[in-house]
C-alpha cells in the first residue's frame, strides 16, 4: 500500500517532507468519513475557517437577531 499524497491548505503544494506537514483538522463530507486537512509548518497559522460556512453563519445570526422578540 502506498502513502497518500497530502497537499498544504494553503498554497496547494504537494507536502514531500513528513517533518514539514502539520495536521490542521478534520473536514466532514456528506457521505463517507471525510478528509484530514495538511498544511506546510509554515502555513499552519494561515489557514482560516471556510468563508462559505461563515457567510451562511453570520446571516443565519442576523435573521435570528432581527426577529422580534427574541
């Protein structure tokens, strides 16, 4: 069985060297377990939460905030 080739998050480079990938999180898929998120140790601080899921938060919040009474 061959290693599975892991990119960096942030610039999209093949990671070759196991000293220089960091484990960032785990992403969930809509069927099946999902995949492991790898970045470079220098981009590792870079990485951000998804901006789409962000976007649907925040307006979620502000319909929930401009409901009266609640």
């Amino acid at each position: 069985m061959t290693a599975a080739l892991r990119f960096c998050r942030h610039c999209d480079e093949p990671l070759t060297d196991p000293e220089d990938a960091v484990y960032v999180g785990h992403e969930p898929a809509n069927s099946g377990p999902g995949w492991d998120i790898w970045a470079h140790r220098a981009h590792a601080d870079l990485i951000g939460p998804d901006p789409v899921a962000a976007r649907i938060l925040v307006r979620v919040l502000i319909a929930r905030a401009s409901r009266p009474g609640t």
